[in-house]
C-alpha cells in the first residue's frame, strides 16, 4: 500500500555536478557539504519506516550521496551510514515540536528515558495481549458499528481493528496519568500494523470520537493538526 518511488529525473539531475574532487565527510564530527542529493518521491500514505531505510538504501549509490524527503512537513535527510532508529526518533521529536529544522543524517543517540521511543510490533502486541479491552460509551452501538464494516475488500475491518488496538493502547497510556495529546500521535504509528492509509486513520478517528470513552478528546486536541 505505502511505497517510495526514486524519481530518475530528480537524481539524473542532481548528478550533473558530480566532480571526483569531493571532500570526504567528517564522519567523527560534524557532516560535510553534501553535493550529491537524491529526492525521494513519497507517495501519499507511505510508511515512515519504510521510507526511511529504502532513502539510506539510495543514499548507497555512492558514498557522497545522500538523500532526502518530505513527510507530514517534515524533510528528513539520510546517508548511506544513518541510523534508521535514530532518524526516527528525531521525525518523531520533529513531529511532536521538540525539533526545528531538517532530520538527520546523523541524529544524536538520545537516551531512553529523554524521548519516548516508539515500540515494536512485537512489544505493542505483547502490551496488547494483557491490555483491558476498548472502553466505549455504549456497547451496542460500538458492536453495531463493527458489523456495518464488514466488506468484502476488509476495509472496514482493517479500520475497525486499527482503531481498537490505537484506543487500547491509548488507555494504558493515559491510566498512567498522560493527556490524549501527548499519547495519540506516538500510539497512532505504533498500533499501523499494517500500512494503514491516512483516510482510515481519519475515519478511525471520526468513529473513535462517537464511541470511545475519551473519543472528544482524541477529537478535540491538537496531535493531528500538528501531523503527529
């Protein structure tokens, strides 16, 4: 569902001033002029993840290329020697207004305890597993909801099961005294099993504020106005 196209025009052009005189970068220290970039295209929807290790995978053309893109008015820029967890750490710190600027290419390793790093798969599923379900204002009409979005293409099922896993995890989150504003945007990435797009994570959202408990708030507070 989510990919990242290279765009040949962008890179065939941004190789005309290639010159084998390039310093090398400083690879202990600060980075040096970059003279070689290529623009990743994004696709709308595509993953952060994803995106991030296919920009480092062209940024190994050469070892003085990087490259770059934009997502949620974020530009990242990466070399073929980023970390991908640091580099998103930092789009999420971009995203949650804790950064100015570009991301990367070579973020600062902050520690654990200063930045709420995003879990694994495995990790939000193993929390999942022992998480107390859904909390909703009425039952039957949560359950009646569920039923009404039932297609043949899973659609609707897809954003039914994205939207229970996001309020679950949520729930733990705020039980431990956190505002939906500080836990929606983290949760949302954490929960996308499986490349949801951006019109279901607004429709999760829609439903969520009909039904959840704290549905308002998610609603109401400012996350996705600021592209968390």
């Amino acid at each position: 569902m989510r990919s990242v196209l290279l765009s040949a025009q962008n890179l065939f052009k941004n190789l005309d001033g290639i010159c084998p005189s390039l310093d090398p970068r400083e690879r202990a220290g600060e980075v040096s002029a970059m003279r070689i970039a290529a623009t990743l295209e994004v696709d709308e929807g595509a993953r952060i993840v994803s995106t991030i290790e296919r920009a480092i995978s062209s940024a190994k053309l050469s070892p003085d290329y990087s490259a770059s893109f934009t997502m949620s008015g974020v530009t990242i820029t990466v070399r073929d020697d980023s970390s991908p967890r640091l580099i998103f750490d930092e789009f999420l710190r971009a995203l949650n207004g804790r950064l100015e600027g570009e991301v990367g290419p070579y973020p600062k390793d902050i520690p654990i305890e200063d930045l709420s790093v995003p879990l694994l798969r495995a990790d939000i599923e193993a929390l999942l597993a022992e998480a107390p379900p859904i909390e909703v204002v009425d039952e039957e009409r949560w359950l009646l909801m569920k039923e009404t979005n039932v297609d043949n293409c899973g659609y609707g099922q897809s954003m039914v099961a994205y939207a229970e896993r996001w309020a679950r995890l949520m729930q733990l989150r705020l039980a431990s005294g956190r505002k939906i504003d500080d836990v929606a945007g983290r949760a949302s990435f954490e929960v996308d099993f499986d490349g949801i797009r951006p019109l279901v994570v607004r429709r999760a959202v829609i439903e969520l504020s009909l039904h959840w408990k704290y549905g308002r708030e998610l609603l109401a507070e400012s996350w996705h106005a600021r592209g968390k």
